[in-house]
C-alpha cells in the first residue's frame, strides 16, 4: 500500500517533470496568489499595529484636550488650527478642585519649524510643555535632565531632544551643552539658540507624535521667544493639553470634568456642543482603527484580485491541457487505468503544484513582508491566518481545476476520450 | 475464445442515430488470426473497438474468454483491458513526453489482479518487450525521436506488455509507408506463429488482410462473408 502510494506519488512527480512549462505556469498561479496575499495582508497589519501600538503605548489613562472639535471616524481638525485652548485653561484643568481625578497635567504648544546644529538641518515639531510631560507620557531621560518648573518660570533657552533627533542633529557628538538654533517662522530668517539640556532614552513604536523625534522646550519658551502663541486678547494659548487620569476607571470621569469645566470657562451652556473636545485613548483607538481596517479591507481586497488572478491563471492552463490531456486519460483508461487510478494520478499531481507551489508563494510572500520591514517604509506582521487563507485558497482552486477537467474525462469510454479532438 | 452474438451499436449525432453495427456475429478461436475488412464506415473499427472493451454495446451479446463481457462494470472491463487484451491503435497513441520505456511500463502501473511486479521487473520485462520488436537500442527514446514504424513498434510492445492472450490492431499499418508497414506485419506475424498469440486486425488493405488465416468481411454494421484464406 505503501510502496503503491510511493511509486503514485513518484508517476505524478515523473508526470510534472515531462511537462515543465504546464507545470511551472500552474505553480507561477499558485505561487502569485499566496504570495500577494501573504505580502499584502501582513503590510496592512503591520501598519494597523503600528498606529495603534503608538498610541496604547502612550498610556491607556491618558486623555488630550484640544480647541476645536474632534470628529469621530472622520478626519481631525489639525492641533492648534483654533485658537480657543489657553494657557489658563490648561492651570485650571490642573487645579484639583476642578478636576479632582486628573493625576498629571501637560499642556503643550508646538508647531514645525526649522532646526540647525552646524550643517544638520532638520525640519522637525518644536514642542513646548511643561516638566509633567516627562511623566506623562512615560519618557525617560538617558543623559542630562528634562525641562523643570524653573525653566517654564524663566523662559529658559533649553531644549530636550528625543533619542532619534539627538541622532540626526548631532551624529555622533555629544549633544549636551551644545546650542541649537531654531528659526522662528514668518520672523524672515530670525532665530532663537537653545542649550541642549537632556537627551531622552529610546522609546520605539510611535511614529504620529514620536517621542524619539521630539524636540522639547519650555512651553513659554514656545510660545512667546519662537513661535507666536498668543490669542488676540494676548493670552497665551496651547495647542493640546494632555491629561492623565488618576487610573483608567478615572478615565470617562475626567472626561466629563474637564468637559464641564471649559464649557463654563467659555461661556457656554452646560449641553452646548463647546469649541474645544476632549478626546480618550478609547476615542483615538477607535477612530484610528475605523481609519487603518479602510486600509486592510483594501489591502485585503487587492490580495483577493491577486487571489483570483492566480485562480484563474491555473484555471486556464488546466482547462487548455485538458483536449491532450483527455487522450492521455483515454490511452491510460484503454489500457486498464481505472477512473479511480486516474483520479488519484490527477489529485497527486495537483497536491505535489500545490504544495509546491504554496510553499514558494509563503517563502515569497514572507519575504516581501520582511524587505517592507527592513525597508523602515512600514511595519509588516506575518500572521498564520493570512498565510493559512492563502494557501487554502490556492490549494483548493488548483485541487479543484486539476481534478474537475480529469474527473469529465475519465467518466468518458475510452474511446470516446481517446477520440477528444 | 471471442463469440460475438448480435451486437449493435448505436451513436447519437444530435439529432440523427447512427447505426454502425446491426447486429454482427462472428467467432474467434484461440491461436487464430483474423483480419476484419470491410469500407470505410462498415462499422469494423467499432467493431474492434467493442471487442477491445473500449466500447460498449448498445444490445447483443459479447463473451471473452466464456465471461459476458457487456454485464461488466467499468472497473472490470479495466483489468480485461488491462490483463487480458493488448490494443494496438493505427495512429499509435503514444504518450507525448514518455520514453518508449515509460510507454510499455504503462500498462503494469494498473496491474490488479494479484500484486504488481516489483520496479525492477517491470523495467526489465518492457525491455524485454521492446527487445522483442526490434527496439531494444530505443528505451530513452521519445516519440518525436522515432520514426512512424518504430512509433507502432512500440505500441505492439506496450499491448505486449501484460502478456494479454489476444492482440487487437485497428489499421496498423494505416499510418506507415510500406516499408514500415511490412516490418510491423512482420512482427505481428511472429508474435502468431512463435507465441500462439490471438491476433484480430482491422484493415481495409486487401494485400494485409491476404495474410491472415481467416477473413471477415464486413458491410453496413453486418457481417457480410466469412472465407478461409480467400485467394485474390
């Protein structure tokens, strides 16, 4: 039995190799449709983790208040485009009797503009904050310090540098006690030097407001010495102002007392719609997931064309081979095959392209997700169920197109097969 | 060996019947050697197909070696097929890609009856059987590489291949220019007269059919004439 099976398997191996080209093309189908699918699906997963990894990585108790309104599944109304959110609005957001459940408050005015140590230049967000900022968003400092309280005070020319940004501006020197330049935008060239003061551990993962990019300032220095964070009444304004809750359970209450707060502070009524929002980690996740699975059903919907392209690529060569391939069913039959022999000849055939097949498609498609990868373009995430889908597919449109076309021709009479023109 | 009782057969061309056999009958003993003659569309080549098994009857009676051949199913006309005819087509029916080796290996792939030989043996029983019809420097050799005698030389070893006790040809020589064709009856001529093979031929060649011990003439799906050795 054993021995049978062998020497079937090695007929339809024997079968494959005096016909490469009718081979070779079945597989290229296969080898396609895995392949695409493989690539496509771990690109758009990859891309959906590492928006999403930025922002659970940020801290789930987190919460932003922003001016102007945040709509959901739609698309944000750039940070600082209204001028609504002051300064003062963030102190009273820190003032426990207002909002009793938020732990640590960070407000934040930033804006791009122009960094220059020597000949690096780097385009790069300027933002300005407070000493909370460090334990908000869990940033740890590798060398020197973070921006504290007197710097705020005093308006200090300091600045913090995220790992990456230290990298870019300064290669291999050491940044610490060096001046930077920061041009100041519409000011017609004017700049402002800034003492590094600390450099911030690598922190990964974030690619949106990536600590590892950051370049920190004192949030007066902002917003009065570089850019022009003033609102016309001449109060100073902020662009976001980050609030972590006392726990996650805090979270929805915080909320609600922010909410109320600003409202009164603005002068509206309590069930107004307000000029500002305030927006969880929740809210962010899932409107940035509504966002990134548009981009895995399109990705996912490309792999299904490639999918059905490889599909028909193997339908097409089985059905073409099938008038010679009937009279070789004849022939066979005419000289004692039975329809199960022939059947079994063809099943083998199809598993062995395939299998074959499948496993050059998973080697292809895998290593086009890990270029992509090492590309830095985006993240890809191999995931068994997209190589799974792609094989079960590609298996059984080449199963299904190698054994239909043969099961018609072995129900024939031999001779009515041998005769198939 | 062969009775054949009132057979006929009956095609569906669209709309139309096709009577090819109206009920032939006729008798082959064991160790004869019959040619079939008769024009083109008298129904002998449905004929042979019928007794060849890769056609059936629509009515009448056939038994193979004393087994009613029409009450068998697919799978046991397949060993009768396989074991007990060997088929020789006029157009050869070799498998495009295969070696002459791989052709006359072919039937012993669907060996039932019993187990199969054992690899080896079956290599070297082709060869024996390609030895035989004078192809024993061509094993490796495709069909693209052989001429048409060669190509039906080895489609006489490959219905050689299961040791059947009846050879049916249909227009063996139809495809060969006549220096081929008589090499090809010569063999067939060996193979009767050495190995007390059965032989039925199909051929609408008079001089062909002149060699064979017993004539059967056939017109309009009906035998027409028998006649031993008819002179011409």
């Amino acid at each position: 039995m054993i021995t049978d099976t062998l020497e079937s398997l090695q007929s339809a191996l024997e079968g494959l190799i005096t016909n490469k080209m009718r081979a070779s093309l079945t597989m290229l189908g296969v080898v396609i449709g895995v392949a695409a699918v493989i690539a496509l699906l771990s690109i758009g997963q990859g891309v959906q983790e590492s928006i999403t990894g930025s922002i659970t990585g940020a801290g789930s108790n987190l919460l932003f208040v922003a001016p102007g309104s945040f709509q959901m599944g739609g698309v944000e109304s750039p940070s600082g485009s209204a001028a609504s959110m002051t300064y003062a609005d963030a102190l009273a957001i820190a003032d426990p009797r207002y909002v009793p459940d938020a732990a640590l408050v960070a407000p934040e005015f930033g804006m791009n503009t122009q960094v220059i140590f020597g000949s690096a230049n780097l385009n790069a967000k300027v933002t300005g904050t407070t000493a909370t900022y460090q334990p908000a968003f869990g940033l740890e400092v590798a060398r020197g310090r973070f921006i504290i309280e007197s710097d705020v005070n005093s308006r200090s020319a300091i600045a913090v540098l995220g790992s990456q940004a230290a990298r870019d501006l300064f290669g291999g020197f050491d940044p610490l006690g060096q001046k930077i330049r920061v041009a100041i935008p519409g000011s017609g060239g004017g700049r402002v030097s800034l003492t590094v003061v600390g450099v911030l551990a690598p922190k990964g993962g974030s690619r949106a407001s990536d600590p590892d990019n950051a370049i920190l300032v004192p949030i007066t220095t902002a917003q009065t010495k570089i850019f022009d964070g003033r609102n016309a009444l001449g109060e100073p304004i902020v662009t976001t102002v980050n609030v972590e809750a006392a726990s996650e359970e805090r979270v929805d209450a915080v909320a609600t007392q922010i909410t109320a707060l600003l409202l009164q502070r603005h002068g509206f009524g309590p069930d107004e719609e307000g000029d500002f929002s305030v927006v969880t980690q929740a809210d962010l996740l899932v409107t940035v997931q509504q966002v990134t699975n548009i981009l895995v059903v399109f990705l996912g919907a490309i792999a299904a064309i490639s999918l059905l392209v490889g599909g028909i690529g193997i339908m097409n060569i089985m059905l073409v081979s099938v008038t010679e391939r009937t009279r070789e069913i004849g022939l066979r039959k005419a000289v004692g095959a039975r329809k199960s022999d022939i059947l079994v000849q063809f099943l083998l055939e199809a598993i062995v392209l395939s299998v074959i097949g499948g496993a050059i498609g998973i080697a292809v498609g895998v290593g086009i997700a890990k270029l992509v990868d090492a590309s830095g373009v985006t993240q890809a995430v191999v995931s068994s169920q997209a190589i799974l889908l792609a094989v079960s597919f590609s298996v059984a449109v080449g199963l299904f197109f190698g054994i239909y076309p043969a099961n018609r021709a072995a129900s024939l009479r031999p001779i009515e097969a041998l005769r198939y023109e | 060996m062969i009775e054949i009782r009132e057979v006929t057969k009956v095609y569906q061309m669209g709309e139309i019947e096709v009577h090819a056999l109206r009920g032939a009958s006729m008798d082959v003993a064991p160790g004869e050697w019959v040619a079939i003659t008769g024009p083109s569309g008298s129904g002998k080549s449905t004929l042979m197909h019928i007794i060849g098994c890769l056609d059936t009857p629509t009515a009448g009676s056939y038994r193979l070696n004393d087994i009613e051949v029409s009450g068998l199913n697919d799978n046991q006309l397949a060993a009768v097929r396989n074991g007990q005819i060997g088929f020789v087509f006029q157009t050869f029916n070799l498998l495009p890609r295969a070696t002459a080796l791989q052709q006359v290996m072919l039937p012993m792939q669907y060996h039932r009856n019993g187990s199969r030989l054992p690899r080896a043996e079956r290599i070297q029983r082709a060869r024996e059987a390609l030895e035989l019809v004078g192809l024993g420097d061509r094993l490796r050799h495709r069909p693209t590489e052989l001429s048409g005698g060669q190509q039906q030389r080895v489609a006489i070893a490959r219905a050689l291949a299961q040791q059947p006790s009846i050879l049916l040809a249909d227009e063996p020589t139809g495809n060969l220019d006549s220096k081929s064709g008589a090499e090809v009856m010569e063999i067939l001529r060996n193979l009767h007269r050495e190995r007390g093979l059965t032989v039925v031929m199909v051929t609408h060649d008079p001089k062909i059919a002149a060699q064979a011990q017993r004539i059967i003439h056939i017109q309009d799906g009906l035998v027409v004439d028998e006649s031993e050795k008819v002179a011409l």
